[in-house]
C-alpha cells in the first residue's frame, strides 16, 4: 500500500486565513495532515498580504523552507495568490499557486504533477461545513468574504473581493456540526463582518439571534466590526448573557483630519458617543490603529492621543504604517519618519496597556474563562472580556470553562490557581 503524501499548513494573518486553513484542511481525502514543516511532502502557505511588510515575511517563510525543506512542494494560497502569486511562481519560488476560490478543490489541485496556477475568482463564497478545528478550543464562523470599503492603505478588496454573505442555514449548520462536537465559544469572522446579511436581506443582529438559539451555543464573539455597522437592532443584544463582554470596532485613528485622509466612513464625534454607550454595558472595547500613515503630523497625533486618553478603550491592535502597493497611500507624500511612527506606537500601545490594566482591577469577578491547552500545569485562556488568564492546576483543564473568582491581577496579565 503506497503511503499518503503529507501536507502541513502553515497560516499568516486574521482570523478568516485561519478559517480558510481549516477549511483546506478538511478537503485533503488523499493526503495525510501533517503537525511538522520538515516531514511534510506538501508545504501550503495560507498567505497575508495587508502589507508589504507581510508579503516580505511569507517570501521569508518560503525561503526558510528551501533551506530546511527542499524537497518539499510549496503551495501559495491566501491573499498573497491574488498579488504575488504569479511573480513567485515565475521565479520558480513556489511550486503552485491557488486562489481563494479553489480552497475547496485543493485535494485534487495538490494531485497535479507539474507546476500549477490556479487563480479562480473573486466572487466565490465558500459552502465547505467544517466539523472540526485542529488544536482549537474555540471555534471559528466564517460568515463572510470581501469588503465594499475604500481605505486608502488597503489592499484587501482587490485581494479578496467585494462583500458578500454565507446564507444563513450555512451558517447555522456550521455552528450545529461543531457546537455537537463539543465546541461551545464561537467566533464570527470575515473581511468586514458587519456588512453580514445586507446582500440577502439579514443582519448580524438577526444572525447572533438565530445562533444563540443553538443547543451547545455558550459565547459568541465577533470579529472586528466598523462603528457605522453597530445599529440599533444590534445593540438590543448587548445584554444577552451569550454575548461575549468584548467588542473590537475598527476606528483606524481619532483624528478627524486623518479618518479623512485614510477614506474611512467614521468621525470621532460619533465613535466617542457609540464607545461610551458599549462602555456603559460593561463592555471590554478593543481597535485597530494605524500609526503613521502619510500627512500625520504632530498636531493630528497630539489631537489622536486626547481623544484616546477620553475612550473608554482596553485593548489595541497597533500597526505601524507600511507602504501597501496599489492602495492610494501608496502614492501619498507628506510621510512620516520610521522613528517617529515606532514612538507613536509606543506611547499608543502603553496608554492602551494601562487602560486594560484598570479595567482588568475593576473586573477581576465571574470571569468566565475557557481554557485552552497547556503544558508544565499551566493553561492559558479567555475570559468573557477578552483578557488572558493564565491557570496553574495539576489537573488537565484543557479546553475546560471554569468560572473565577478570586484572580491575581497585575499589569502583564491575570493568573490564578485552581483547585477541584
């Protein structure tokens, strides 16, 4: 009997890349999932391409596996495909290449002998049903692909296409399948996940309400979402107790003159007002920040930080602008210096840190945590408000929800022991 071929996965970027790798992964009938880079006959690489920074690590990554790996087949998937797919084929970098589109077709794309370019389109939406989720305590829902938004630093309607939704019943067997597999927090993703439902008449309102019904269903989270997409059907859920007490509304900035310059649909007047209602619920709010990016001059990052000083803010995804190619920033003048971005995002990342820090001393009760795998009696998890928690116990609470009440908190994170 001639062996299967063995196929590792390796993952750059957001939550939807990750969905994507399970989803490739549940296709491979006629090779063997591998866990190790070095005894994989077949390398995917599930490609990021938000930045030139982020192609520069996948070329990286691919480059490393020459070295380590020779003679194994690299396969370019991802949102790279779509904008260094056919340059690193011709350079003979990667073995094939294949777009968003054919992630359901990869078991028989692996199989071609010779060299491969198999783009597909955008328009795609996956109907894949994943049941399980490989070394994954919580669960991941794409819901949707593809963004109709116009930021001048992003790539990534070109990369994946325009919005378009999952149909719900898709949706809820997805949640089905793996809520009686034994997974209880699921997490909504996609490219812009609030625009969920407006190309067939549904809402992400009316889709956590039909999700929440579902027996299994314990917490839902919710991948970024922009403010204009937080209405008033939705925030009639904001006390649910399914509702994880965390949301992560992209702002990208809280300067009027740069939201204007970046293209965004938010004005801070209206972001100040939507984050001290969430507040008000109790609510964890997180965001993304771009620092840096072409015409932020001193007075718009001194206006930036008073406005972030008065947000009701706990955590933050900072990124450092990075010239994207084909995006309007690109061709931008005005640029900030390296070393004046670094220390922006320094001082951003710090008064976020100490925000959390604050919020975590005044929330440190009936935190509902679930526990992912551990090693050497420590397992690290989530509570309801999205802050780490990190649990010493000699008993394997992997995977396991526990309900804390007495947590050490100190300004790198929160830990506790626990005892049956």
């Amino acid at each position: 009997m001639i062996a299967k071929e063995r196929v590792y996965f390796k993952t750059f970027g957001c939550r939807t890349n990750q969905f994507d790798t399970q989803v490739m992964i549940s296709k491979i009938k006629d090779f063997e999932f591998s866990s190790d880079e070095l005894e994989a006959d077949v390398i995917v690489v599930n490609s990021c391409t938000v930045t030139n920074g982020a192609d520069s690590s996948v070329r990286h990554y691919i480059n490393s596996i020459e070295r380590k790996n020779p003679n194994a087949r690299v396969v370019l998937a991802g949102c790279g495909s779509h904008s260094k797919g056919e340059t690193l084929l011709a350079d003979k970098k990667v073995f094939g290449v294949m777009g968003h589109s054919e992630k359901e077709n990869i078991n028989e794309i692996l199989k071609k002998p010779e060299s491969f370019y198999e783009i597909g389109d955008l328009e795609h939406i996956d109907s894949t049903i994943v049941e399980e989720f490989v070394g994954k305590s919580r669960a991941f829902i794409k819901i949707q692909e593809g963004c109709d938004f116009s930021c001048s630093y992003c790539i990534i309607p070109a990369v994946r296409g325009g919005a378009r939704s999952h149909s719900e019943d898709t949706v809820i067997e997805q949640v089905k399948k793996l809520a009686d597999n034994g997974f209880g927090e699921f997490i909504l993703t996609g490219t812009n996940v609030g625009s969920y439902g407006k190309d067939h008449g549904s809402s992400m309102a009316k889709l956590l309400k039909k999700v929440s019904h579902l027996r299994g269903v314990r917490r839902i989270r919710i991948g970024s979402l922009e403010p204009i997409q937080i209405d008033d059907e939705f925030k009639e859920l904001l006390d649910e107790p399914w509702m994880a007490k965390h949301l992560h509304i992209a702002l990208q900035h809280t300067s009027d003159k740069m939201l204007d310059i970046m293209n965004r649909r938010n004005s801070f007047i209206s972001d100040k007002r939507l984050f001290d209602e969430l507040s008000s619920h109790g609510y964890a709010l997180g965001t993304d920040f771009i620092v840096g990016h072409p015409g932020e001059d001193d007075r718009a990052w001194m206006e930036a930080m008073e406005r972030l000083i008065d947000l009701p803010l706990t955590h933050v995804h900072a990124f450092t602008y990075s010239k994207r190619d084909g995006t309007a920033a690109a061709s931008m003048s005005d640029l900030v210096r390296g070393d004046v971005a670094k220390a922006r995002h320094r001082e951003l990342t710090e008064l976020i840190k100490e925000k959390n820090y604050e919020f975590r001393k005044a929330n440190q009760s009936n935190l509902e945590v679930l526990l992912e795998s551990g090693n050497d009696d420590i397992y690290r998890g989530f509570d309801q408000y999205f802050n780490r928690i990190e649990v010493r116990s000699s008993e394997d609470l992997s995977s396991n929800w526990l309900l804390m009440n007495s947590v050490e908190v100190n300004r790198e994170g929160n830990m506790a022991k626990y005892s049956s």
